[in-house]
C-alpha cells in the first residue's frame, strides 16, 4: 500500500507534467494528493485515535544504490503528517479554478508531497536527507515559475544552505554514532555531537523562517503562486519544525545540549531566536503595503512562537507550539487563498490599491475574517487557546525576556490583522466590477476554516491528537478534558469563554442586525451626499502609508535587518569575486608563470 | 569478444578514413560512435562481471608492452565519455574535417581512461589535446582562435613537464607500465620521486584544469561553440581528472593525497568565486567547472582513506559531465526560449548543486559522508561555502536565461536534455526499479 | 653522470620557459615552445644514453645497447611536437587575419 | 448551582454596567468642576442612553458594520465575567490575566471591522490610533502583569487576588513601581488625556464612532461604561488586592468588599480624571515613545526586582 501511495503520486507528477490544461491536473492533483491522507487517517489507530481502517502498513524498507532507506510512521511525524496533508486537497480543489493553465504547478506540487510524505516517514537520515532535499528542489521549480529574481536567488542559496548544514550535521553524527538508522543512534554530549545538533537545527530552521535565516521568505511569499506559497507557509514549513522536533526531542538534541552546556542555555537560545522572529515580524508586518509580503511577515512572526515552545521545551510549551503549528497551517493557507482569490479577481496585491473586496466577495471575506480572528488569536478560535498555552509555559519558567516580547507581538497582531481587513476588504469600495471568487475557491477555504472552528470549541481533540507525540518524544502532556486546559497555576475553559461569548452576542444581533431598513451607499459616509466628482478623484482610503506615525519611529531601527546584512554580504562576496577574477589576466605568459610557480611551491612542499 | 583495444582503435582508424568517406561523414561519425557507446557498455558490463582486464597490445608483456587496464571505473569513465559523444556530436554541423578531430578527440579521451602505460597516456593526451585545440579554434572568429592559442601554449608547456616527469620515472624504474612503476615507487630515490610526481602532476594539472594550472579554461570555453565547450567538460577534462586519480593512487602516499586536497579546495573555491560574479554565461560555466572539478580533486584525495570517496567522485563526475554539458550546449544566446531548454536548465543546475533526483545529490552525499569518515570539518566548511556561492550564482544563471529572448534550437536541447536525462537517470533509476517491484509485490 | 647533456636539456627548457613567459609576440612564444620541446626530447634521450653503448640493433653485444624505448618515445613525442606546431602555425595565421597582429588584444580576460 | 450562579453573573454584570454609566455622569461632573463649570447631572449618563437607545435607526451600513457593536459589548461583558469583582469569583477560575489580555482586544478589531465597513476615513484613522495605542501601552502594561505572576507564581487574576488577602500588592517595593507603570498604561486603555488620542474629537470626529448614531451609539455608551469597570477593576485586582477585606464568606463581607471594591474603583477613575483634565493631548507617536520608552523601562526595571527577589 504504501508503494503504491508513491507510485501514485509520482505517475500522477510525471502525468501531469504533460497536461496543458489546469483543469484536468487539478483533478488528478486532487485524487493523487487524497492519497497520503488517506494513509494518514487510517494510521491514526495507531496513535490512540479511533478512526477507519484500509491497513496501510505504517513502514517500508527501499533498497537505493546499496543502500537501504527505512521508511515509518511515528507519532510526532503523525501528527505533522495530519497537518500537512489535510492542507493538500483544499489547495487542490482552490488551484482547480485559479490555474487556466498548468504552468508546472501540478507536477510539481506533487513531486513536493512526495518529498514531504517521504521526510515525515524516513526512519533514517539518508532518507531524510533524499527526501528533504527533493523537497527543497521540487520546491524551488515552484518559486522559479514565478520568475522573480529576489525569489530565485534567495530561495536557491537559502535551500542550499539548509540543504548542506543538514547534510554535514548528519556526517557528524554519522562520524560519531556510525550509524543513519534513527533506532540504533546513541548520541554522547560531546563537542561534534553538539555542532551536529546545531547545525541540523539551523538547517531545518531556515524552512521555518526563523529570524536570521528567513531572508528567503519575503521575496519567495510575495512572488510564487498563491496556492504554492498557502502549502509553503502552512505545510512546507512544519517540515522543517518537524525536523527541528525530531532533532531536538526525539533524537533527544535538547537532553544532549543542556548536558552539555550544563544548562538550559542553548534551548533558550532558540526560545529567544523565536521571540524576537515573533516581535520583529510582527513590526515589519503591519509597515507592509504588499498584502503578500505582509501575510510573509506575519508568517515569520507566527513561526517564532513554535520556535519559542520548542526552546522552553516543557510539555505546556511544546503542546503550545504543536498547537500553534497547526493553527498556523490552516489560518495562513486560508490567509494566502484568499489573497490568491482576491488577485485572482482583481489582480492587485497592493493594500492600498484594494478596498471595498468584501462587499463583493463575501463569502471569502468571510473565510479570511475567519482565519484572521485566528491568527490574532481571538479567543473565539482555536488561535488562542496554542497562544494561551505558549504564554503559560513562558511565564510559569519565569521567561521574563521572552513573555512579554511573544505578547507584544501577540498584540501586534491585531495591527496587521486591521491592516488585511480595512485596506483590503472593507473601506472605500473601489471594486464595482468583480463577482464572487469561483465556487472551488470558496469550497477550499472553507475546507480549510473548518478545523480551527471544531479545535476552537474542543481543544482537547487537539491535546489527544499530540498525546502520543509528545510522550514518545518523552515531553509528558497536560491536563486536559474536552474543552478545558489545565496547567499547574491556571485553566482556561472554551467552553466557558463560547458560551459566555452566544450569550451576549446573539440578543445583541437579534437587536441590530435582523432590521429591515436601507442599506446606505458607503461614498455618502465621507462624502456628505456630495457627488462623486465634486473633489476629482480623491482616494478616500486610507490605507496608503497606514501606519506613518509609528512607522516613522520604528523604522531607524529596523533598517539594519537581516535582510539588508545578507545584501551587504553578496555585495562584499562579489566584490571579492571580480577581485579574484583578476588572476585570470587573459595572458598566457601569466598563466605560464603561475604554472611554474605552481610547480616549484609543490616541489618544495614535497621534498622539504 | 569485447576488448578495450577495439574502442581505441575503431574510432582510431574511422578517423583516418575521414578523407575518404566526404559525404556521408557525419552518419558515418556518428556511427562509429554508437558503436564505441555500445562497446563501452559491454566492456563496462563485462568488467562489473568479471572484474577488471588487463591487456597487452603488440604481443610484449610488461614492463615493456603496451598495456591496457580497465577496472570498474575506468570502464564507467569511458562509457560516460563514449554516450556524451554520442549525444553531443547529433549537435555538429560541419564538414568531415571537424569530424575527424572529433573522433580523434574522443579516442585520446577514452585512450586516458583505459591505457595502462604512462607513455601511452601521454600520447593519448596529445591527441585528445591537440585535436581539442582544433576544435575549439573550429569557430574561427577571434575569440575562438584566441582561447585556442591560449590553449595550446598552456597544454603544450603542460604537456612537456609530463614528458620530462616520465622521462624521470623511466630513468629510475625503466618501466612504463603504471601497475609496474606502482609496485616499485618505493623503491625511487625519493627527491627523484617527488619531481616526477609534481612534474606529472603540474603536467596533467593543465588539462585537467585544476588551479592555477587553469588560466586556458574560461578564455577557450568562451571561444569555442556550445558543443565543443561541451565536449571539453565531458571529454578531456574528465580523462584527466581520472588520469589524475590514477596519478594518486600510484604514488600512494599520505603527502600526495594531501596535497590533492590542499590543491582541490584552492581550485574549488578560486572557480566557485571567479564564477559568482561572472556575467558571461559560458565563462561562468567554465568558472564553475574549475570548481566542481576541485571538488572531483576532492573526493578523489579521500581515495586511500574511505570507501566513500570512489563513489562520490564518479557520482560528481556524472553529474558534472552530463549537467554542464547540457547547460553549455544550450548556452550561447539569450534566455532559454523554450520549454526544453528551460528544464534543461533547471535540471542541470539542481544537478549540479546536488539536489535529487539527481546524481549530484548521490554525489554530494557520498563526499560529506567521506568527509565525516575522515572528520575533516574544515572541508566541510569550505564545501558549504562553496555549495551556497554556486547555488547563487545558478539562480541568477536561470533568472538571467528566463527572458523570452530567441526560440530554442531543438537540435540543441534535445541532446542537451538527453545528456542531463542521464544525471537523473543515474539518480532515480534504483528508486524506480524498487517501487516498482514494491507495486508488483503489494 | 652526463653533465654536459643535464645542463643543456635545462638550458634549452629554461630558455623555452622563459620566452613562453616574458614574450609577447605569439611567434616568439610558439617558437621558445618548440625549443622547450626539443629540450625535453633531448632529456629522454640522454636518459636511455649508455656512453659507449651502440645502436639497438641485435648483433650479440648486448650489454652496450643504448636504451631503445626512449628513442622510440622520442620519435612519437617529435611527430606529435611536429603536430602542434603546424596547428599553432595556423592558429597565427587566422588570428593574424582575423586581427591584424600576432600579440593579444586583451578582449578576453577574467 | 448552575443558575445561582447564572443569576450571579446576571446581576454583577448589571452592577458593573450600571456604575459604568454613573461613572460616566461622575466623571463628567468632576471635569466641569476641574474646569470651573457646573457640568451636567451625574445621571445624566442614563439619561444619554435611554435617550438613545429608544431611537430609531432606518439607515444600514450591512452587517459587518454592526459586528463593531458586537465584538465590542462581547468583549467589555466577557472581560467583566472573568475578573473578580469585589472578590467574587464569577467565571475567572475558568480563564486567566492572558484570556483577560486579549478579550479586551476584541472591541478594538470589532472597532476595525466597523470602522472598515462604515468607509469613514476618519473612523479608519481612529481605530489605526486605537491599534497603535494599544500597542504601545500594553508592553509596560504586560510587563508588569508579568512581574505579577512571577511574584505570585501564577496567571489566574482570582488566584493574585486571593494571594493578597494579607498584603496587598502595591504595599511591596517593586510593584508601586509597577503600580505607577500601570497606571498610566490605564490611562491609555481608558482613552484620557493626554492619551485620548483615538477618539479625538477635535481631530477626527471621534474617530472609530464617527459614523455610529442612534441604537449603535446608545450601545457603544454602555461598552464605554463597560471599559470604564473593567479597566479600573483590573487595576484594583492585581495591585490593590481586588478591594477584598473579609474572606469569611458572610453576607456581610460580600457587602464589605463590594463597598471597598467601588471606593477603589473609583479612586482609581477619579486619579485618571484628574490626569486627564491637567494634560493636554499626545501625539500618537509622542504617546508610542513615551509608552516604549520611559514606561516600558521603569516596568523592565521592576520585573527584573521582582525576578531578583523570587529567585532568590
């Protein structure tokens, strides 16, 4: 079965490569990628969660050049694999009506699952490393359709850079251990070992966009295609949490670097890194015009808390972080949707040049509300209940950095969030012309909304769902029934907060909303039943530089980024480069010398 | 009744016969390579079988016959150059002349790979020397000319060192024979040995393009047509980069190999920097061979220690031949302008930087598993550094060739896409017959 | 040992070495190449040299016979000397034609 | 049990609402003496609001725009069911200070929402002030909340409370500090000069309720006397012990601490009064340093004391 899984999704990859039409791709796309769901699904039963059986096996050995790659389930890769896969044939189904034309979307895009299914099975760190790299290329023929060179060039190198600090992590450990296969490694707190942990960390970590390694992420969010960059954001980066998870938790990384360090210094380190990707990316969101490259901030802020639950480590942070992971995959995939759905009717990303989206398109206005709420983490979804969680754990190890940063940013949040609402689909209404997007588009947001409404009310479905992962990984869970978490010092109660929440609002909607009365043109708000063209065209949205005041201040200290360092650093590195092309003066008689001095330094290294 | 003396001399003797056979000279050419493709997979079948040959030509035994020795590499070597060949010369469009340089060129090539005599070698090295300084003048606009003659008074300065390093063997060992002069190195008084060693290796260095022996590299790669600058990284370069490696394993000791490292990562980084920069297309490919070529250095420089290092060399060397060939054959005008050209491109590049399905990525995983055996950390590093760099480089390489630009010419990219399909196929061909049996089996 | 002969060889590849080094004129550089050449050639022959020693021809005396191999090696590596210079010598011509001198104009480099 | 307690609810979120609206009149009345005038009746907030409330609105501006009045009553009533009121415990064992913290964020994007729908420039720049004033006073405001739940080793304001009973918080060094951070934090969640930049009336036409009449701005009367409790009350229990005097659970402590609880609550409004009737106005990126700067500083400084005394 689980060949077949592969077999299915690659024939299905190299079938529509060679569709034109993007129609018929979506379709194959959508069946071919059920597929590793399917799997998914039925692997629950063994992780605790009742659920229907086809018997997918859960582990395979291949056997590649002389060399066997183990593939298995586990329970963390499980709960990884729920997320990712579950984010698939929603996108499909969107994709069916964005994509006219199969561009290299499909195949590709299947090729990706393949990657991903493949490194959340890898059982050993060849396999990993095949499947994290075919990953990273598949992947990176996504962002090259999109044909922007920022985009290319930093998702190339930074893929590059991930792709070899992983593979010299996995040398070191293989250096030391002598050993790929996960089961049989036993890691000793030395010096090499620690390098290796690091390095793979910082590997996985630029997947995940976290803070100085996610210079790639702007140029790549704000360019691909729209249905790519919902599975990059939301899926494509858990991969790379899965493996930071799996390095520091599983492997056991995190027991190894405090043995070493004798403290928790270097977790901590990674809970800081996280904090300030949270704070920063949240500032340079709500500063963004780009709706696109503010939802890729957003991104970057979002993942920081992950990154923050994983450096606590404690079973609240991590439940925390889990949890937040996969909010993250639905509300951003919905978010990136219904930004492709808006372009796609109107075919502008810039805040200020949109407005007024909503009234025509209400039902993906209402998907995008919905997953904004949670990335504000309203505690009317599931957002809150994984930020509750992550600030707990923070303040009850007494972080007293970290705390108040996360929430600060937990606060900026609502910044940016006003920032997609008002500027793009409330204000002034400057699009009379579009229709509603195409019913797939709709169907696949909603596909997508679904689970953060079911783990708004019963977060505990969730806590179950990461149970068997975060005992495996030795982590431990909270207590918790349906709709009640518990820590040590306090609880919070959906339920309660639901309830509390129908009660006041439903009287308060029968009072105002179900009125008949007139519905007032919007343009006679501001402008006092004047006609339209008494003032010329004069925008009314003010959406343009929204954020002045504050940006003004922010910004000299945000200038110096990373993204700006590495800018410096390819300048400085091409600088060098036309310096040492120099060497090559284009006269033989040159080369001739540096032959024969070439020959006198080895003759000298090799007789004295 | 396969013998490694018929790929040497078929295409040998089919290029003497050039003159005669004007007309049909380029399916005659083609034909002939075929045949030699299709004798390189035999041998190649026959020495994975069998286990390595060794030949005598002209009925002397050694030291003093002409010898011939093919093991599992060499036969791999010399299939890959033969298949490229192949594929590349579909691509040629002029008169029998180049032709028979072409033959020529291909048969020193293969010469390299399977010879077992140094004196052979050398010769070997001259034709495929000499008949690529043609071809790469075949252009004959000025810069064609020009990185010619920059060519040939570097090959040829080159190829004298390797004369007087031989002449220095054959002093002290009177013998020829490169298992023979192996069993007895030992035995040379050891300045003598090392002169000889730096002399071949400064010698064969200039072919092989490793660093800074390697100045000829961007200016005839520049000059010469897209398919002669493809020849050079999958013909000569190859042959000496092996006849290198042979080199190596003669002179079996820690300081030669050492050396090598020392030399591989200089030229690694000096062709991976050059390149970085580098707005001419075909010198920024040639930049970037120098460095892969390092690398090749590299992984051969593990050969006495890890049994990782062979595989990770022919997996590099695959990768490189078969993806730069292909990405210089649809090199030489603006953007890819097609569909065939733009994968092409794509796949090349991933190929080189080591991505799968590829054989780079077999390649890169083989020389840091080599690397770790050895825990040689600060080449790790310097491969790090140097992965990164190239994999900048290539993208603003695919950015800069996205542009409408000219239609593709499919005479190109068609051998161009066969030769990069071999990478992948290299790559993917055991995963794919496995998951087959697995669907069969389930 | 055979001074004499050593002191020539190096000599010659000296001179070889540094006309291909320090001259600019492409004519002057092949023709230091071929003096280079002849260099070497003369070392593989003082290589095989027996003083005394006759020509390898089998007449019985074995023991004077003057190294065969190297004379032979010299005779291939004289044809393929012979080989190169007459491509280089029409490399000059094109390049003459093509530019009107034998030094390099500096278009291509780095 | 399930109704008492319902029952309880009802009747204290009546309570809080009712001396929200008298607060309202009492403020107003203290400005116009600050200012030397007679000013209106302290009832006159009731009188606004029935006034309002039974007129009628024929106009629509479509639903979103009333989700504003939504989330923001939701917001303020939640926020009041899950802080102790005079010790009384209502819903807050089943949430903590970070589900307080965020569920007075809700008004503000109900705001946004409504402000978006009503297209009114003016409400957009209100609630964008709103947004930013938000921003900025909650980082010394969380800093110390922060402080408080290491001291106290727990996120649950009815626990912080409750560890009051033998010395109210404010009483140890480093919290009057903290007290003083908050406080002018408050002054910014209450709107009041020198931080009633949002609303602005002068400036933007009060901002997010630019477009609000009739029912809606009746309504938004009562969410305003509704953060007035709220905030006031947060204040009262993290730093003063949440006015809670008895703890034997006898009617009259109930009375006692409610008595309390009002005083404080009221002292706590009348100091913000007094503030804001001697500033003038910020700007809003005068108030965004000043926040950031000098208050975020003096609260660093007294988490870090308060760090430094649990650890050691």
């Amino acid at each position: 079965m689980l060949e077949l899984i592969f077999a299915v999704l690659l024939i299905a990859a190299f079938a529509t490569l060679f569709i034109k039409s993007g129609r018929i791709a979506a379709i194959i796309s959508l069946i071919a990628s059920a597929m590793p769901l399917i799997a998914v699904m039925d692997w629950a039963n063994d992780f605790g969660i009742k659920a229907f059986s086809f018997g997918v096996e859960n582990s395979m050995d291949f056997s590649i050049a002389g060399i066997t790659m183990h593939l298995s389930i586990t329970s963390f890769a499980w709960f990884f694999a729920v997320m990712v896969f579950s984010l698939l044939p929603p996108i499909f189904l969107f994709s069916y009506s964005f994509f006219e034309k199969n561009n290299g979307f499909f195949p590709f895009m299947l090729f990706l699952i393949t990657a991903v299914f493949g490194i959340l099975l890898a059982s050993d760190f060849l396999t990993l490393f095949f499947f994290w790299e075919l990953m990273a290329a598949s992947s990176f023929i996504l962002v090259y359709i999109s044909r922007d060179k920022k985009a290319i060039m930093s998702y190339l190198a930074f893929s590059v850079l991930s792709a070899v600090l992983i593979l010299v992590g996995i040398a070191l450990l293989y250096s030391q251990s002598g050993t790929l296969i996960f089961s049989d490694i036993v890691l000793n707190a030395d010096k090499v070992t620690v390098s290796a942990i690091i390095l793979m960390v910082a590997g996985f970590a630029v997947k995940s966009a976290l803070m100085p390694l996610h210079a790639w992420a702007p140029f790549v969010y704000s360019k691909a295609d729209e249905p790519f960059v919902a599975f990059l954001s939301g899926g494509l980066s858990k991969v790379g949490y899965y493996g930071m998870f799996f390095m520091l938790f599983a492997l056991p990384g995190a027991k190894i670097l405090h043995q070493y360090f004798n403290s928790g210094v270097a977790t901590y380190l990674l809970a800081v890194i996280g904090a300030i990707s949270a704070f920063i990316g949240t500032l340079l969101a709500f500063m963004e015009d780009d709706l696109r490259k503010l939802l890729a901030y957003s991104s970057i802020a979002q993942l920081g808390y992950i990154a923050v639950g994983f450096g606590i480590g404690s079973s609240l942070a991590m439940a925390g972080a889990l949890f937040q992971a996969f909010n993250h995959a639905f509300f951003k995939s919905v978010l990136f949707l219904a930004a492709g759905a808006v372009a796609y009717r109107t075919g502008k990303w810039k805040i200020s040049e949109l407005g007024g989206v909503g009234y025509k398109m209400p039902f993906t206005f209402m998907a995008a509300l919905f997953a904004i709420f949670a990335l504000a983490a309203i505690p009317i979804t599931s957002g809150f209940a994984a930020k509750w969680l992550l600030y707990e754990a923070a303040v009850s190890n007494k972080y007293i950095f970290i705390t108040p940063i996360m929430l600060i940013a937990g606060v900026g949040a609502f910044l940016y969030s006003f920032r997609i609402l008002y500027g793009v689909f409330l204000g002034e209404n400057r699009h009379d012309d579009i229709k509603e997007a195409p019913l797939p588009m709709i169907a696949g947001m909603f596909l997508l909304v679904l689970p953060l409404i079911i783990f708004l009310i019963f977060p505990g479905y969730m806590l179950d769902m990461m149970h068997s992962a975060l005992v495996d990984a030795g982590i431990g869970t909270i207590s918790h029934t349906n709709y009640v978490i518990r820590t040590g010092t306090a609880s919070y109660n959906t339920l309660a907060v639901v309830i509390g929440m129908m009660v006041v609002m439903i009287p308060a909607f029968l009072i105002y909303v179900l009125r008949k009365q007139k519905k007032v043109d919007f343009k006679d708000n501001f402008l006092a039943g004047e006609p339209y063209e008494f003032y010329g065209y004069i925008s009314m949205h003010a959406a343009n530089n929204f954020y002045k005041p504050i940006e003004d201040v922010i910004m000299p200290y945000l200038r110096k980024g990373a993204i700006s360092f590495y800018t410096a650093l390819y300048n400085a590195m091409g600088r060098v480069s036309d310096a040492s092309r120099k060497i090559y003066t284009g006269l033989s008689q040159d080369y001739t010398i540096y032959i024969i001095i070439f020959f006198f330094i080895i003759v000298g290294w090799l007789i004295w | 009744m396969v013998t490694p003396v018929l790929m040497i001399a078929i295409p040998l003797l089919a290029a003497f016969l050039m003159p005669l056979i004007k007309k049909a000279h380029r399916y005659f050419t083609f034909s002939i390579l075929l045949l030699n493709a299709i004798l390189s997979v035999l041998l190649f079948a026959k020495v994975y079988n069998d286990g390595a040959i060794y030949e005598t030509i002209a009925g002397f035994s050694p030291p003093v016959g002409i010898y011939l020795a093919v093991d599992n590499l060499s036969a791999l070597l010399a299939l890959i150059i033969n298949l490229f060949a192949t594929i590349n010369f579909v691509t040629s469009k002029k008169d029998f002349k180049f032709s028979m340089l072409y033959l020529l060129g291909v048969t020193g090539a293969t010469g390299i790979v399977l010879t077992g005599d140094i004196f052979n070698m050398f010769v070997f090295f001259e034709i495929t020397a000499v008949a690529s300084y043609a071809l790469v003048a075949s252009k004959k606009d000025e810069k064609a000319v020009e990185g010619s003659i920059k060519y040939m008074i570097l090959g040829s300065v080159g190829s004298s060192f390797m004369l007087i390093g031989i002449a220095i063997i054959y002093s002290q060992l009177k013998s020829l024979n490169l298992y023979d002069i192996a069993a007895r190195i030992s035995s040379m008084d050891p300045k003598m040995m090392w002169l000889s060693f730096s002399f071949l290796l400064t010698g064969i260095g200039v072919e092989a393009e490793l660093f800074p022996l390697n100045g000829w590299v961007p200016d005839a790669y520049e000059g010469a047509s897209s398919n002669i600058a493809s020849f050079l990284s999958f013909g000569p370069s190859k042959a000496s980069i092996y006849a290198i490696a042979r080199l190596l394993i003669i002179f079996s000791m820690s300081r030669t190999y050492e050396l090598a490292l020392y030399v591989g990562i200089a030229t690694l980084l000096i062709g991976e920097v050059a390149a970085f920069m580098q707005k001419n297309e075909k010198r920024m490919l040639a930049y970037s061979s120098i460095g892969q070529m390092g690398l090749i250095l590299i992984a051969f420089s593990l050969i006495k220690d890890t049994s990782y290092a062979i595989p990770a060399a022919f997996f590099i060397i695959v990768s490189h031949a078969s993806a730069k060939s292909s990405l210089f054959l649809i090199s030489g005008k603006k953007g890819f302008g097609g569909i065939t050209s733009k994968y092409v491109g794509l796949a090349g590049v991933l190929s080189l930087i080591g991505m799968p399905p590829m054989a780079g990525f077999w390649g890169k995983w083989y020389l840091l598993m080599g690397i770790a055996d050895e825990k040689m950390w600060a080449v790790a590093a310097v491969i790090i550094f140097s992965a990164v760099i190239e994999a900048i480089y290539f993208a603003r390489y695919l950015h800069k060739n996205l542009g409408e630009g000219e239609s593709e010419d499919l005479g190109y990219s068609i051998p161009a896409a066969v030769m990069v399909s071999v990478s992948i196929v290299m790559g993917i061909l055991p995963l794919i017959y496995n998951m087959a049996g697995g669907v069969l089996n389930a | 040992m055979m001074w004499p002969e050593y002191i020539t060889v190096a000599a010659l590849i000296s001179i070889g070495l540094y006309g291909v080094m320090a001259k600019k004129n492409l004519m002057k550089i092949f023709i230091a190449l071929s003096l280079m050449e002849t260099g070497v050639n003369l070392l593989l022959i003082t290589i095989g040299y027996i003083p005394g020693g006759t020509a390898p021809i089998e007449n019985g005396n074995f023991a004077k016979y003057v190294d065969p191999l190297p004379q032979a090696l010299v005779l291939t590596a004289i044809v393929i000397g012979l080989s190169v210079t007459a491509l280089a010598l029409t490399l000059l011509i094109w390049y003459h034609s093509k530019t009107g001198t034998l030094e390099y104009r500096r278009g291509m480099r780095w | 049990m399930v109704v008492e307690k319902i029952a309880v609810i009802a009747l204290y979120t009546t309570i809080a609402m009712f001396v929200g609206i008298l607060f309202m009149g009492v403020g107003r009345k203290i400005v116009a003496r600050v200012h030397n005038r007679v000013g209106p009746p302290v009832y006159q907030g009731f009188i606004d609001i029935a006034k309002l409330l039974t007129k009628k609105t024929n106009i629509s501006h479509g639903w979103i725009y009333d989700l504003a009045l939504l989330f923001s009553m939701t917001g303020i009533m939640l926020t009041i069911l899950f802080l102790p009121i005079g010790g009384v415990k209502l819903l807050s064992m089943e949430g903590d200070a970070f589900l307080v913290l965020y569920l007075l964020a809700i008004p503000a994007l109900g705001f946004a929402l409504g402000a978006g729908a009503s297209g009114n420039p003016n409400a957009a720049i209100g609630v964008m002030r709103a947004l930013v004033m938000m921003l900025s006073y909650e980082l010394p405001f969380v800093i110390t909340l922060i402080a408080l739940m290491i001291y106290y080793d727990t996120s649950s304001i009815a626990q912080i409370v409750e560890m009051q009973h033998a010395k109210w918080a404010i009483m140890i060094p480093p919290f009057v500090l903290a007290a003083a951070v908050a406080d002018m934090a408050l002054q910014g969640m209450l709107m009041e000069a020198p931080f009633d930049i949002p609303t602005a009336p002068h400036e933007i036409a009060s901002g997010p309720m630019a477009e609000f009449g009739g029912k809606h701005l009746g309504a938004l009367m009562i969410y305003k006397a509704g953060t007035i409790v709220a905030y006031t009350t947060l204040f009262v229990d993290l730093f003063l012990g949440g006015g809670v005097v008895m703890h034997d659970g006898s009617v009259l402590a109930y009375l006692a601490n409610f008595a309390v609880w009002f005083i404080l609550i009221f002292l706590v409004f009348t100091l913000s009064l007094l503030i804001n009737t001697s500033f003038p106005r910020f700007r809003i990126e005068q108030a965004f340093k000043f926040y950031w700067k000098y208050e975020a500083l003096l609260a660093f400084i007294s988490l870090i004391w308060v760090y430094l005394m649990v650890i050691s």
